[in-house]
C-alpha cells in the first residue's frame, strides 16, 4: 500500500496528498511529525523533513522528488507539461511557492500563529506583521504571472498545487488574499481549492484545528 508520512496540516504533505488524489491513486497517511526519530520515517527521509514516501517499488522523501516521481510511474493525467519550455516554467513556479511562499504564509503566518499555539507558545506577531508586508509583492507578482498565461489555464499542473497549497496555510493562520488588490489571484486559489483533491484535504485538517479528531 502507497503510504505517505507526515502531518497533514504542512503544505508539502498536501502538496502530494493533492497530486495523489488528482492522479486517483489510494493511499495511507501515517502522521509523522517534522524531525520524527520513527524508525520507519528516519529510514526514508534521513534529513527528518515532511513528507516521507513508500510503495512497492521506492522509499522517498522530499514532495517535488515525490511529485516527480509519481508523474513518471503514473503520467495520466498528466501535472507536468511535455514541452519542454512549459515544463520548466512549472518547476519554476513550484520552486518559487516552496521557497518564497512557503517564507510568508507558512513559516511567517500558519507557523507563528497556529503551530506556536499547538505547543503553548505565544505567537510572535512582529514576525506575522513582517511576513504580511511581504504579501502584497508576492501576490503581485502572481498576478501577474496568471495575467500572462503562465499557470491557472485549463490545464492543471503541479504549478497550481504548489502555489494554492501554501494559501492554503495563510488561510488557517487567519490571513486572505486581497481580492480587490490581486482579482486574479484570489479567484485562482478560490477555484483551486475547490477541487475535490484539495477540497477533501482542507475539510479534515479544519477538524484537526478545530479539535474534531
């Protein structure tokens, strides 16, 4: 059975939790929490970073090696372009959401304000406040990146996921897009996470926040 190790609430389990259910592939999730000395977690992920991975062929660790992985063995459909320019903007766009974004609305926002209060910890609002100023570049710069055509088209790709998995982050930390700043913007992660594979993802780490397990 595929299994995926990790806490549900971090942005790169969703990120393949996301591109398993987009590719109709079952899977176990084993909660595993960043740093874990699990015998079995520190056997596929040496650097104790979330998610880690197994099936009948591999033991992985790290979500774009995962993701990569699962686009060779399973190709349709597809979340990675065959041409070769698209696919290299796709990278991209997922190096820039786990890097750049992943700073502001995970580790700036969700970080201070939701993993701090699960250990009792006071939030550091200075950091939240610092993170937040950075949000109108970020999303600017989306904006336009959709506006020409670069990720959110019809066709669906790892782009999209890497991009909405981390609003989905500054969501839970009590943040929003700024709808009248970045129309585009919004409407993309709005319709993103309408999907049925992230859809289902955010519904049960909802109950997790809210308590409900």
């Amino acid at each position: 059975m595929t299994t995926v190790l990790g806490a549900p609430l971090s942005p790169f389990v969703r990120k393949v939790r996301v591109a398993l259910a987009e590719k109709n592939l079952p899977y176990d999730l084993k909660p595993v929490f960043p740093g874990s000395d699990e015998p079995e977690f520190r056997a596929l992920s040496p650097l104790g970073k979330i998610p880690a991975f197994k099936d009948d062929r591999v033991g992985l660790a790290d979500s774009s090696v995962i993701c990569a992985y699962l686009e060779k063995r399973y190709p349709s459909p597809a979340l990675l372009p065959a041409d070769p320019a698209a696919y290299a903007t796709v990278l991209w766009f997922e190096e820039y959401a786990d890097s750049k974004l992943f700073h502001v609305c995970t580790e700036g926002v969700f970080f201070e304000r939701i993993v701090k209060a699960m250990r009792s910890a006071p939030a550091d609002e200075a950091k939240v406040a610092a993170a937040l100023k950075e949000l109108p570049t970020v999303c600017g710069y989306l904006e336009q990146q959709l506006a020409a055509g670069r990720f959110g088209g019809s066709t669906f790709t790892l782009a999209d996921i890497a991009i909405a998995t981390q609003f989905v982050n500054l969501q839970h930390g009590g943040e929003q897009i700024d709808g009248n700043a970045f129309p585009k913007l919004a409407a993309f992660v709005t319709r993103t996470l309408a999907r049925p594979s992230f859809a289902d993802c955010v519904a049960q780490e909802r109950q997790v926040l809210s308590g409900k397990h």
